[in-house]
C-alpha cells in the first residue's frame, strides 16, 4: 500500500450476528473502505488468513468458536499473522476479558455502541501501523536512538516493537521484568526507557525510582505504558518521575507526538 488513504485498507470482520454486521459494514463503508471480508467464527477467519492477509481484522468479543482473547492470541501466536492490526468492538467491560486484548497490542477497543469518531481514530491509527512515517526530530538522528522495552509480555512488547521499528528506531533492547530492565540499563546507554507497569520481579515504578536514582543516568526520559485501571495505582504513576504515561492500548501516533516533545 503506497497511498496513505483509509479507503486502501483491507479489513476482516469476525462478527456472528449479521445486524452488528450491517453496522459496522456501514461504518467501514462510510470512510471509503470497500474491501471487507465477512466471517462468523475463528475458524472461518483463519481459513481465509490461509489466502488473504488483510490489513486490518475487526473481531467481536465472543465468537460461536472462541472468544477474541483466544482469537488474538492466536493471531499473535503465527509468524505470518502476528503483526496484523487487530481492532475488538465489544459490549464487554469485565477488566479481567480486556486486559488480554489490551496486552496483546489491539489498535483500540471500541465499545458498543460506539462513534463514528471512534471508529475513523482507530482506522487512523491502522494505517498509520500499516503504512508508518519515519519520526523527524531536529537535533537528533532517529536511527541513531537506543530505546530500552520493558514488559512481561510477549505479545505487547513484539507490538512496541513494530511501532518503534515504523518511526525508524531499531537500536532496541528488550527486558521481560524491572529487574532485567534495570540489570540493562545499568550496564548500557540509553535514550529512551519506555515500561510497563505491572511485571513481576520489579513493577514500573519501582524501575523508574532506581533509574532516578543512578548517579550518572538519573534523568534519562522514561514512558510507561501501562493498562492500569485501578484508579490510586493511577494516581500513584502520575504522582511518580515518568516522564509521559500512554494508556494500552495507543495509536502509534502517540508515541511520535510523545517523542517529539521527550527528545527534541
């Protein structure tokens, strides 16, 4: 895809009811988007992922077969699907069912019933994954960055770094806990520190306060992504020294507009 318009975008949709169907049909229509496959089920999905790799694939939460965590997962768990934008419009609100998705790096959750402004930020933010600019700052060579990933998840940290990948920053080191994170950061330079919140051995914040404190690297810019809901673990990451917090999941244009304003 060389034209950066929405109507160039490829989308499956994976809904079992034909009038959620007709609406978000509509929807997808109304930006000028014309290439729409249409299945009921996981399966269907990825028997015709066996011909066709859209762009773009717009999923239920619960689906005759499995239910979009599983579906995402799966889509997340093949090489040749892993990287595919994965939208989820769902009635569900339970933390325990989004927080997966979230995790694995969905381009938004729209909830029902949702905007059309809604729908055309996440289109935006597709073809912004699929069709990516290069970040320009002023003082400072993009490629020449060194950004250090730190996340427990396997799924969310292959989603930074694709977006990180996009703006043209691939001097990336990837940490699966704070501990980790900290062990590398230690013993090598870095840019930019972007983490998660929640990991095990060490949490975000705990991070950030040992990267504060390093005698030589202490105000290092740090962003956590995070898809914290708790309202006083909130509080306590904005009462904290990051540098930006970006909610999971982010449109890819977040993070440039966050960069410009961490590194210029």
């Amino acid at each position: 895809m060389t034209d950066r318009e929405l109507s160039n975008l490829q989308v499956f949709l994976v809904e079992p009811s034909h009038t959620q169907q007709l609406i978000i049909i509509q929807y997808l229509q109304s930006f000028g988007i014309s290439d729409i496959g249409c299945v009921a089920t996981g399966k269907e999905l990825f028997e015709r992922l066996q011909h066709s790799r859209p762009d773009l694939v717009v999923s239920a939460m619960y689906l005759p077969d499995m239910t979009g965590v599983e579906l995402v997962h799966a889509l997340r768990q093949d090489a040749a699907s892993y990287e595919m934008a994965f939208l989820l419009i769902s009635s569900e609100t339970n933390i325990k069912y989004l927080e997966p998705i979230r995790q694995a790096g969905a381009i938004a959750i729209l909830p029902k019933p949702f905007t059309r402004e809604a729908m055309h930020t996440a289109l935006q933010s597709t073809l912004e994954y699929v069709c990516p600019e290069k970040l320009g700052l002023e003082h400072i060579d993009i490629e020449d960055l060194r950004v250090l990933l730190v996340d427990d998840s396997e799924f969310s940290l292959k989603y930074l770094t694709k977006v990180f990948n996009n703006i043209g920053i691939d001097q990336l080191a990837i940490a699966r806990d704070g501990k980790q994170g900290l062990q590398l950061f230690s013993q090598h330079y870095f840019d930019l520190v972007v983490t998660d919140y929640n990991m095990p051995e060490m949490d975000g914040l705990q991070l950030v306060e040992h990267i504060r404190n390093h005698p030589e690297r202490g105000s290092t810019p740090v962003l956590m992504v995070t898809s914290e809901q708790n309202q006083s673990r909130l509080a306590a990451i904005e009462k904290s020294d990051v540098s930006a917090i970006l909610d999971k999941p982010f449109e890819p244009t977040s993070i440039k507009r966050l960069l410009l304003n961490l590194l210029n």
